[in-house]
C-alpha cells in the first residue's frame, strides 16, 4: 500500500495493464466456456409433406366413373400380375463411428445418414465434449490419427460452427461432396488450430 502511496501513476497504469490482460484473455482465449455446457437436440429430418389431393364432386366422381368403364372396354386384357419391391426405408446409414480423445476428452457417436429427397447429413448423437472457443465442424481427408494437429493440414470441408458440446446435431453436407475422401469427422478449435475430438466415418 505504501508503494501505492508513493507511485499512484505508476500503480494506475500497472492496474490499467492487469485489466487489460484479464479482458484479453476472456474474450481470446475464452476459458469459461470450458466450464459452459450447451445442449442441442435435433431431431433427425423427416421427408417432405406429400402432395395432397382435392376431393371430387359428385359430377367429377361420375365422369370419372365412366371414362374408366370406356377405358376397360377399349382395352385388351393384360397381365395383372405385378412384383413389389420392398419399400427402401430412410434415412440410410452410410457411415458411423465413435468420437475419441484428442486435445479434450469426449464421447459420443458420429453418422453419415442420406435422407429420402437424397441429400446427406452429418449427424452427432449422445455427444458429450469440452466446450471452447470457434469450433468447428469439419470433415478431413486424414485418418483418424492421435494427432490432434493433423485433421486440417490437408483438404478439409468446414460444415459450420458447432452447435452446442453435448447432445444430438444434424449438419447439412454440401451437395456433391464426395464422402470417400473424407474419412474422419473432427471438432476442430480454429482459432488455436487445435482438434478436440474426432470420430472414423467409415463405410462412407
């Protein structure tokens, strides 16, 4: 305190400068949202509505009636016989694999699923990671490696901010990607260019 007493402009500027370092440090580095949890629950995506059809009217539904029977008379008799396919069932799994530990500890699971209109989804399921500063989520061309710095040193698609550290998230990949080339989903922190998690797509 005496010190204080006796350098009051010094000890102004030296407090400024701690405050400083202090704001710096909680709006770059970001270590409360280590301490953060959000949680997200996405539903997997369901086909589109299909068309409905207006009802018809008396005067339709005779119209209708009769131009079937003059049809049926036109006609020669064909071969009713019919083979059904068995109805494809969506969406369709074309790759998982489990989250494992890399610059932070996580668990959860990892889903390529194409959708019934033919578009794919990267899909997180019970996931449960460290929270942190501009994650993101990206599929990388390396294999799933204990390197934490290799998912973005070769080609990388950048599927977009990660949407909450626990829970289950859907994220739209882009029409065209080839998946083949891109066998590991990583959380990828861009700002330290470091990954937390990654998990193995395979089958994709």
């Amino acid at each position: 305190m005496e010190w204080i007493k006796n350098h009051p402009a010094l000890a102004a500027v030296l407090g400024l400068g701690a405050v400083a370092g202090i704001a710096v440090v909680l709006v770059w580095f970001q270590p409360q949202t280590l301490f953060i949890d959000q949680v997200v629950d996405d539903t997997i995506p369901t086909a589109a509505p299909t068309t409905t059809v207006e009802p018809m009217d008396d005067e339709q539904m005779d119209d209708e009636t009769t131009t079937t029977i003059e049809s049926m008379d036109d006609d020669p008799p064909t071969d009713t016989t019919t083979t059904t396919e068995p109805a494809v069932e969506y969406p369709i799994e074309l790759g998982a694999g489990q989250f494992i530990d890399l610059a932070h500890a996580g668990t959860g699971t990892a889903r390529i699923l194409e959708l019934e209109d033919g578009s794919r989804i990267l899909r997180f399921e019970n996931l449960d990671v460290d929270n942190g500063p501009d994650l993101r989520v990206i599929l990388s061309t390396s294999e799933l490696v204990d390197d934490d710095a290799a998912y973005d040193d070769g080609d990388f698609v950048d599927l977009g901010e990660l949407k909450g550290n626990q829970g289950n998230q859907n994220y739209e990949i882009p029409a065209g990607t080839d998946l083949g080339a891109y066998p590991t989903v990583a959380i990828w922190c861009r700002r330290f260019n470091v990954t937390f998690n990654a998990a193995p797509i395979s089958g994709a």
